[in-house]
C-alpha cells in the first residue's frame, strides 16, 4: 500500500500490509510512529523522467 504525509503529498512510501495493520492497531492504544520511513520499503519511487526542454529543434523534420 502507498502511503504519504499530509503535508508532504508528493513523497510516497511503500508499506507492506502487516506493517499497516501493526500501525492501526498502535494508533487505536494512542501509539503513532515517529516515522512512516522506518516502515516502507521505499521511501521514495524511482523516476526515470528527464525534462527535455529545449533540447528539441524543429528543424530535425526538414530532412525528411
């Protein structure tokens, strides 16, 4: 399951399932955890996104 902070909406982490319903049940006796990091398997997706702005030139359709 994904998770992210409220305030931090764009950094997910990947929480397994256990560890979900360990954390409910802790935070149903008023025990929140310091961090969900220590929880995840990943604290933040991989991307392999690069920004290519202006790296295009219009001319590369002129040969063809």
């Amino acid at each position: 399951m994904w998770y992210s902070y409220a305030n931090d909406p764009s950094s997910f982490m990947a929480i397994p399932l256990d560890k979900v319903k360990e954390i409910l049940e802790e935070n149903k006796k008023g025990k929140l955890p310091e961090k969900l990091e220590d929880f995840s398997y990943i604290s933040e997706p991989k991307s392999d996104f690069e920004n290519v702005v202006g790296q295009d030139d219009l001319t590369r359709f002129d040969n063809l």
